[in-house]
C-alpha cells in the first residue's frame, strides 16, 4: 500500500453523529471492521465520541510510533482510564513515572531469575496435566487459568497470603474484562452511566485492590525478606533518583502483575490447546520433539524446542489477546505523510495486523511451520511484546512459561474435543474463547 501524502488521513464509513465510531469498536466483528481499514489507507481517522483517533494499519508505522519516534508518544486514552481502577503500575503508568517503575521491576525478570524459574514451571505443568483422569473431560479455559494462577504463585511469591490475592484475581478476571471495554471506549458520558457490567466491574476492581493492599501490610508487618517478587519491589532503589516504591505503588504493581500474568498467558493457551486438539499430527510432532530434548526442562533445553516455540508464536499470531492499543502523541509528529497534533490518539490491532494476509499468507490458519522458516517482513510484522521502552517487561517469562506449558502437556496427554463443538469467540477488554471443554487422555503411542 502506498503512504499518504496529502496530510490528511482518509475517514472510516460509519461515522455516526455524537457515538463516532464506538459502536463499530464494541460490536461482534470488530476485528473484522479493523482489519478491512488496511483497504483504505496504513492510517484511517475515526471517532470515538466527538474525539479523533488514527487507525494505524501497518506494521512499519506501528514500529516507528514504538522505535524512532517513540519520545512523541506516550500511554493513550485506554490506559489513562482504565488507571483508577486497575492502579498505576507498569501497563498504565505514563511518561517518566513508567520509565521510574520500570528501572525498579525490572530485576524481577532478569534471565537469571526467569532461568531459575524453568524447573518450577515443568513441575507445576506436570502436576497440573497428571490430575486430569485419562479419558475425562475438562474444562480447559478453566484449566489453563488455574494453571496460570498456580505459575504466577510458585515462581513470584513466597508469603502464604499471596494466595488469596492470585485466587481472587482469577475469580475477577471475568468482571474485570467485562466492564473494562465498556469504561475505556465508550463516550464519557456513557461510560458514566450505571448498569450491571460497571457495577461489577467497580466491585472487583475495588476487591482486587484491597486484597493487594492487605497482602503489601502484610509483607510489611513480617519485615522479613523472602527474595520474592515483593520483597525484591520493597527492597528497590531507583539508582537515578534514589526514590523507593511506596505501599501504594506496590500494591499497583502486584494487581498488575496478576491480571496480566494470569489472564493473558491462560488466554492464549486456551487458544492453542483448541487448535492442538483439531490437529493430532501436531500433537504427535511436539512430543517427539519434547521426547527428544527429555523431561524433566533445564533452561538449556528451550533453545531445542523450535516447534514448541513456533506453536507458541503462532497461537499469539492467530489469537493475540489484546485487540487494541493506543498512544497519545505528546508533540507534533508525522506519521505515512500525515500530521498528527500534539494530543491526539493513535490506535493499532495486534490481532488484525497479525492477521494481514499481504504478510502472512492464509492468515486464518493456524500454522506453525510458517515461523520455521519466516521471512524478515514476517518477523518484522509480528509484535506481540511490543517494542522499546514500552515492551512487555515479562516477556521472556511468559514465553517460557506458555512453551513449558504445551510442551508440558502433549507430553504426556492428547487432547481431542467434543464431537459437534463449535468455537465461539468473546472480545471485551480482550479476545478470548467462551469455553473449551476438551477430552484429555493419555498420548495413545
């Protein structure tokens, strides 16, 4: 597709009087109606309420707002509303408050300490998959959460009381995704209005950040150090300003940590363990090649499971969670030839970039042969993590955990579903499966 030269972004169909576009961003194909605005233009304007947006539909345009321009763009209009009710930590927090917080989480994801995380992760898997009954029925939406929540529990803390903070976070997670959409993209005055999806959206907000609050007191009033992952945010000093973090920003850090290591990791699974049961074939490559490396995983052995990782890639490809994302621009910038002021919103997919057939061919297939050999455009147009000083800080360790995950499990099980299931697709604050319920039984070889 050709830039825009003219300075002036073309506008989306559907432009309807006070509403803008809102509509269009809530309804069932919005990843659809995204994903046809590449038809129009690598950046298309529309509205939400009576505010302008630009829709960036190329993956060059969304890594320079990440890369070369990144200093003209901070956290966006989605992250400046959701921070009340999901707190200030690394995924909402702006400007040089994030690049703060961040120098100061950052040694809980060091290599080594993800590293040291592997064998913990291979326990937990294979516990988790040896309770399931050969022949029984799961729910594995459920599963892959609790799963999630058990990872999240064993590598990052070590206080007892943590575990009511992580079993609340899965039990709200649904409410929290819910509401979020509605209170983020919605008009002002519509996402003011009462109805039961923000009610229950408020409560567990409210709920989570109590429970994160008593376990932050809690790891005060012990004053012991157990090395874990608040221990270690309690413990930081911030080497530039000498600035520690206070009880609050703690406790933000500890829901951000939950929601978004629980949530998007179990997400994502689900999505694959969907398409590995409709393909046995696969099913039986990954276990030879997790048969070939051997259980139980050390850290060296990742390298080896090239097919574990291309199903891992392929799953956040095809079945990326976060639908959209925004920045704000902070100065004057160009973008494809088209000037966008100081203040205004730039949106992008990473499901429906992910999905670009001009990039990635038959883009609806789930096929993890395509990262064995991927082109330099291909590689270059996936941005799962993101990029730059906003990339997911947690990135290696959720790759790692989602890997050690299917390799954990079709290791030992195969996975089938029932005759005559359909798939039905839910996107709120995220795009995930309704439910899977699945066969699990023992690896038939």
């Amino acid at each position: 597709m050709t830039m825009l030269m003219t300075g002036k972004a073309p506008t989306a169909p559907g432009d309807l009087p006070l509403l803008g576009h809102s509509l269009a961003l809530l309804r069932r194909d919005r990843i659809e109606y995204l994903g046809g605005l590449r038809s129009i233009g690598d950046i298309v304007r529309i509205r939400i309420g009576t505010r302008p947006f630009f829709v960036l539909n190329s993956p060059d345009l969304v890594r320079t707002v990440m890369l070369e321009e990144s200093k003209s763009f901070d956290r966006g209009r989605i992250f400046e509303k959701a921070r009340p009710y999901v707190g200030n930590g690394l995924i909402t927090a702006a400007g040089t408050e994030h690049k703060r917080q961040r120098r100061m989480v950052q040694p809980v994801f060091h290599r080594g300490q993800v590293e040291r995380s592997v064998r913990v992760m291979g326990e937990v898997v294979r516990e988790h998959a040896e309770a399931w009954p050969a022949g029984s029925a799961v729910e594995m939406g459920r599963e892959m959460h609790l799963l999630a929540s058990e990872i999240i529990g064993r590598t990052m803390f070590r206080s007892p009381e943590a575990r009511e903070v992580i079993q609340l976070t899965r039990d709200e997670l649904p409410a929290l995704l819910r509401g979020l959409g509605q209170r983020t993209l919605l008009p002002d005055a519509l996402a003011r209005l009462p109805n039961p999806v923000i009610r229950r959206f408020d409560a567990a907000c409210a709920n989570l950040r109590e429970a994160a609050a008593r376990l932050v007191a809690t790891y005060r009033s012990d004053q012991e150090d157990l090395g874990d992952f608040v221990s270690i945010l309690m413990g930081a000093h911030d080497a530039r300003t000498g600035s520690t973090l206070t009880d609050t920003e703690i406790r933000d850090q500890i829901m951000t940590l939950l929601i978004s290591g629980i949530e998007t990791p179990a997400t994502v699974l689900t999505w694959v363990m969907y398409q590995l049961a409709g393909q046995p074939e696969l099913q039986g490559r990954l276990r030879q090649e997790v048969d070939k490396v051997g259980l139980p995983f050390e850290p060296a052995d990742l390298p080896a499971l090239r097919l574990t990782e291309a199903v891992v890639q392929e799953g956040l490809r095809l079945h990326h969670p976060l639908w959209l994302l925004m920045r704000r621009a902070v100065s004057p910038v160009t973008l494809g030839g088209v000037r966008i002021a100081a203040g205004s919103e730039v949106i992008y997919s990473p499901v429906a970039l992910h999905r670009d057939p001009a990039v990635f061919p038959d883009p609806l297939r789930f096929d993890p042969d395509r990262w064995l050999d991927a082109t330099p455009r291909m590689r270059r147009s996936f941005i799962p993590f993101g990029l730059g000083g906003r990339q997911c800080i947690g990135d290696g360790f959720g790759m790692t955990q989602m890997m050690l995950t299917v390799a954990g499990i079709v290791a030992g099980r195969h996975l089938s579903l029932p005759p005559g299931f359909r798939p039905r697709t839910v996107i709120s604050g995220i795009m995930h499966l309704a439910r899977l319920p699945m066969i699990v039984d023992g690896r038939g070889d």
